[in-house]
C-alpha cells in the first residue's frame, strides 16, 4: 500500500534523510528503530503529506489517508475527551457522528470520562483518546511516532496489546517509531534500522516473531548505536 | 467559612463609616471638605433620579464603547496576527496609536464632533479596542503550532475556527479582562470633559457647586460599578471562555 521510493530530506545545509527506500504491505506492524534525533519524525511528517521529501518520493494507495500519533498526543486542552475525538468528523458528511464517537470511546474504554478535559486524564488516557481520535476515521495507515515515550512503561504492554487488537479488527497497517527494542521483537513485522544522520536504512528485518536467532542479530546490531544515545 | 468571608469586611465597613461620622461629628474633620456618612446618605435620597440617571449614562458608554472596541479588535487582531504582511505594513502605526493616552483623543474628537455623546463613545470605543487588539494579535502568533500540523494530517479545512480561535482564546480573553479595565478607567473622566453627562458629570457638577458629599457619592459608587464589571467578567471567563483551564484535575487514575 505503500511504497518509499530513494526519499531523501534535507533542510536548508542539514541532510537528515538519505536515499531511503522500502515497501510497506497491507496489514503490516512496521517498526522503525534508529539514534534519537535521526530524522525519524520527519520520515513520518513526510509519509503522511505534512512535509515534502527534497528527493525521492512517496507512492500510496489510493484512499489511505495515513493518521499520525504524535509523541506528546497534541491533544486540543480547550476541547473534552468527546469534542477531541469528534474533531476529525465535525467537517465530514455523514450521519450519526455523534453514535460513532460514542461507540468507539466503548470500544477503546473511555466512555465514562468522554466530558473530561485532556489535562484531568493520566498519561496512558491520553493516549488513548489520541489513538480514538486518529481511529474515528478509520484509517488504513496509523503512523505512530514513539507512541510510548509519554506513558509508564507497564501501560506499554497494555497498549500494544490492544493496538494489536484494533488492528486486527480494523485491518490497519501500523508504521512505528520506537526505542522499545523488548515489544518491537515482540510484535512486528518487519523492523527498519536507521543509522546516525544523514538517516540510511542499515539493515531490514522481516519474519522477526518467534524467531530468536533473527532477534539476537538485531539486538547486536542495534548495541552500539544505543550506547550512543 | 464562607459566612467569614462575607461578616468581617461587613464589620469592617461598618467600622470606618462609624469612626467617620464621629470624627466628622465632634469637628475633629471640617464637614465642608469631607461630608460624614449620613450626610451622603441623606443627599443620596434627595437626588435619587439624578443621580440613577447618571449611573445608567455611564454605564451605557462603558457598555457600548465596550461592545463595539473588542467587536473591532478581535477579528482585526486575528487577521493581523494570522497574514504577515498586514502585521509588518499596519503594526507600526498600530503601536504608536495605541500609547498615545486616551483622554487626550477628546479635544480633536470634540471639534469634529461636537459636543455630545460622540467622543465619549469613541474615546470608550478606543480605550477598550487596543488591549483586545493587542492580546488577540500576540495570541495568535504564540499558538503552538502542532496543533496545526494535527488539524493539517486530518485535512480540516477551517483551521481558524476550529483551531487558531481557541487556541488564542486565553489571551484574547485576558485582552478582553484588560478592555474592560481600561475602558472603565477613561469613561468617566471623559464624561467629566464633556460636562453635565454620566457620573463623571456629576462628579464634576457637584463639586462646582462644592457638593462635595454627591462627589464622594459618585466616586463611591464608581468604585462599585468597577467593581462588579470586573467580577462579572471573572465570572463569564471561568464559566464560558476559559470553562477548561478552571476543570479541576482530578480525574487521575
């Protein structure tokens, strides 16, 4: 659904992204990993339209309107739970907007603090009403940018698990960017490592669940790069 | 609790309005210079309709002046605040306008327009427009930008109303606090200018006829109306405009 074809972005003399390249199939969990400050939200911004790539450019299937979920939520603190998640709709013409709203803050479990306003809620709430309001509507492509930064890490399990469940159920395709090695292994499906910048693909993983050898091989490669954060 | 809150500046009052009418009373104070209490009092009653009536004067020009100052300079000061080049061609002259003091507009606005209720509505107009004006313009131009870029990946088109408004709305509404402020400060003494109107009018008119206990009645009833304008304004800003920032955060779990 989605193909990146020698991306590269440069703003003005700095060089952040350099000839990136990869497909992105339907329903697929892709995980971005990389050293902090390595262009990876940029890569997002410019997956979902909201930057042009200097060079290089971005096929994606018609309709797939890719949702980011930005790492600090942003959120609407004027708005409640209900009018943030409603945001994405009020402009769109279709019937019963308020009934879908209020179905999916059931199904993601926050119906019972959709008056609230965002700074009431805890961190993990946040997220999710981020993750209802990109949801609502419905998305085929969710790009996550290091979606667990802002919350406990015990939530982490939570949410994954549940962002599993959603994607199931909605068959949406995920693109992450993560520092959470441990759940990436876990759930992805594929997992791109980008190096220092200028950011070039340094390798790419795939067949990664279940698989120990290939998971050791990441681990090793990501060490050092680590450390240097 | 709340009845302490209410019986101890009672008591209070009614203290210094004691202590006055003795002082006053036992000539300790030359009655000429400040009239006790009572004697207030007393011509408050027998200048019941005048001075009702010049209340309500007032209270119109802070009113409309009010209304029609930040009426201008809330979309003013978002289209300045939104177009660069408006902002960098107008913004000087803005700027200089607005620190020239108020008061001293009413002679050239006089000898325009006469001598009625025109230049106090103007002088009221201006008083209220620039710090609406000002806080609106530096609202919108310190929005957190992200918000935008949401509203831009969820393809909303009118990003003004649904994110730049509010999220300004703080500032604007400290402009507007500020508006009402100033536009209270300036009213009455330009009615004082102008003469027989409003209570700056009275004021003015009783103290020529050296009425001084109906210019302590003005200014104390100044004070009152100032007063409730601004707590009527706290009072519209926590309920309505800024309902959000006044939520308890209690919802932690």
């Amino acid at each position: 659904m989605l193909k990146i074809k020698k991306l590269s972005k440069s703003f003005e003399n700095l060089e952040v992204l350099r000839e990136l390249s990869f497909n992105v199939n339907e329903k697929d969990f892709i995980s971005i990993v990389g050293p902090s400050g390595c262009g990876k939200t940029v890569l997002l911004k410019i997956i979902s339209g909201l930057e042009n790539p200097t060079k290089g450019e971005v096929v994606i299937n018609k309709g797939v309107n890719p949702i980011i979920i930005w790492q600090d939520f942003r959120l609407l603190p004027w708005r409640t739970v209900y009018e943030n998640v409603l945001l994405p709709l009020e402009e769109k013409e279709i019937r019963d907007k308020i009934k879908k709203v209020s179905d999916l803050l059931k199904f993601i479990g926050l119906e019972e603090f959709k008056d609230y306003y965002i700074h009431q809620l805890s961190g993990g709430m946040q997220q999710r009403v981020a993750l209802a309001r990109a949801l609502i509507i419905e998305p085929k492509l969710l790009l996550l940018d290091e979606p667990f930064s802002n919350i406990e890490w015990r939530k982490t399990q939570e949410f994954y698990e549940e962002l599993k469940r959603i994607q199931e159920k909605k068959k949406l395709t995920v693109i992450q960017i993560t520092h959470d090695i441990p759940n990436t292994l876990k759930y992805s499906d594929k997992i791109i490592v980008l190096s220092q910048r200028p950011a070039r693909i340094k390798a790419v993983f795939s067949n990664i669940k279940n698989n120990e050898e290939m998971q050791k091989r990441i681990l090793n490669l990501l060490e050092p790069d680590e450390e240097v954060i | 609790m709340m009845n302490k809150k209410i019986i101890f500046p009672i008591i209070t009052l009614f203290a210094i309005l004691l202590i006055w009418q003795l002082l006053v009373y036992f000539s300790i104070i030359n009655s000429l210079f400040l009239p006790a209490p009572l004697t207030i009092a007393k011509s408050l009653i027998k200048n019941t309709d005048y001075f009702l009536g010049s209340i309500g004067i007032t209270i119109k020009h802070i009113l409309i002046g009010y209304f029609i100052g930040i009426g201008l300079a809330i979309p003013l000061g978002l289209v300045f605040g939104w177009k660069k080049n408006i902002e960098l061609t107008f913004s000087p002259i803005f700027l200089v306008i607005s620190t020239i003091p108020v008061v001293t507009f009413l002679p050239i606005f006089i000898l325009w327009f006469g001598l009625n209720e025109i230049p106090i509505y103007l002088c009221s107009i201006i008083a209220a427009f620039f710090p609406a004006f000002l806080n609106t313009f530096h609202g919108v131009k310190k929005i957190d930008k992200s918000f935008i870029e949401v509203a831009e990946n969820f393809k909303i088109k009118s990003i003004n109303k649904r994110i730049i408004f509010p999220a300004s709305l703080p500032y604007i509404s400290n402009g507007l606090r500020q508006a009402i402020q100033i536009t209270f400060l300036v009213t009455p003494p330009a009615e004082m200018i102008m003469g027989d109107i409003g209570l700056g009018g009275f004021i003015w008119k009783s103290a020529d006829l050296f009425k001084l206990e109906l210019v302590i009645l003005g200014m104390v009833t100044l004070g009152i109306i100032g007063f409730s304008l601004f707590k009527i304004y706290d009072f519209i800003e926590k309920k309505y405009l800024l309902k959000w920032m006044n939520v308890r955060k209690d919802a932690e779990n």
